[in-house]
C-alpha cells in the first residue's frame, strides 16, 4: 500500500527539548596570614604548587602578609579541596569555600 504525498505515516512524535545548562559556582582556595611561616617560605610554596610566576607569588604572599588572607586559586571543588590539601601539607593555614 502506498500513501499519497499529502498523507505520510510517522512512528517519530514531535517534542520539544528543553536544554538547561546549569552553571556550578566555583570554589575558591584561601591562605590565612599566620606569624610563623616566612614570607619567601610562602612564595615558594605559591611557586611550586600551582606554578605561578614570581611576581603573582610575591603579589599573593603580601596579600596574605597586608589582609590576612588572599584567594590564590578558583575553580572546581575537587580540585580546590586538592590545593588546600597540599598548601595545609607545606605547613600554610589554608581553606576551601564557595564562592558567593
């Protein structure tokens, strides 16, 4: 049997998709100022965990140093909860929190 042009058989429904990309806040990364740990100490370990170069290591260990805390990285939490790891494991005082 054949169908005319007007008239065609369809097993396919029409529908509508909806897509809806949901955006995750990101987590940042915090160093606390504390009254042990040298500055170049710090620098030097800005350096070797995330790779900055020096001038952003200077830049974010007188941050810590003038404001008693600076965010040095931003991004997924896994990988936030990460870096805090090794910063707390080279002896900084260090936190992860959502940003707002």
């Amino acid at each position: 049997m054949r169908t005319s042009p007007r008239f065609r058989l369809s097993t396919e429904s029409d529908t509508d998709t909806i897509t809806r990309t949901v955006t995750k806040k990101p987590w940042k990364v915090l160093v606390w100022d504390d009254p042990v740990t040298p500055m170049r100490v710090v620098e030097v370990i800005f350096r070797k965990i995330f790779g900055y170069p020096a001038a952003k290591c200077t830049q974010l260990m007188l941050t810590v140093h003038h404001e008693g805390k600076a965010v040095v990285w931003s991004g997924a939490q896994d990988r936030a909860v990460h870096y805090c790891t090794q910063l707390q494991a080279a002896g900084l005082m260090a936190s992860v929190e959502e940003e707002s």
